[in-house]
C-alpha cells in the first residue's frame, strides 16, 4: 500500500523582475548609500577633493567642505544639485542638503 502525501498548494505570487528590483532599489537604506555614493558622479572630482565627509539622514544631505569658496558656488546651485542627485538616484529621496 502506498501512501501519497498531498503537496500544500502553491499560492500565484509571482512578480516581475522588473517590481522586485524596484522594491529593493527603493528600501531605505539603499536610498541611503546611493545618496553618498552619487556625490562625486554627479558633482565631479574637483567637488570631491574638497570634499571632507557626506552622510544622508532623513532625506537631507549633509555635506562638510574644506573650501567655503566652493561652499559658497554650491549653496547657489543647491536646487540644481537636489535635482541632479534624485535623477542619479533614480529617486526623490534627498529633499535637502545642508553644506557645513
């Protein structure tokens, strides 16, 4: 005599590759590292060297300087470079940025 065991049925679940990606892409602590991780792709090396630390919190960028010359051209164009960091993010995650 053989007993068949019946198999729980298998729930319809089923995701595009294309939804899953975006859910993770979305999670916040990925926004997070993007964030950081764009700064000098989007603004470029000379913004980089004076650069001394990016950190993202609460939607707000926080950027510290060397130079408050360059400082001063960025808090100018500061909607601009909100604008430019969400493209590269793929997200409108970074609402503000604060230049120290």
């Amino acid at each position: 005599m053989v007993i068949k065991r019946r198999r729980p049925e298998r729930k319809n679940t089923t995701q595009s590759l294309k939804d899953v990606l975006g859910e993770i892409m979305n999670q916040p602590n990925l926004r997070k590292f993007k964030a950081v991780h764009y700064w000098e792709k989007v603004m470029g090396k000379p913004v980089a060297r004076v650069t001394k630390n990016v950190y993202f919190r609460n939607g707000v960028l926080f950027v510290s300087l060397n130079s408050s010359v360059v400082r001063g051209e960025l808090v100018m164009l500061k909607d601009k470079i909100i604008k430019n960091m969400n493209e590269a993010i793929g997200s409108d995650a970074i609402n503000d940025i604060v230049f120290k």
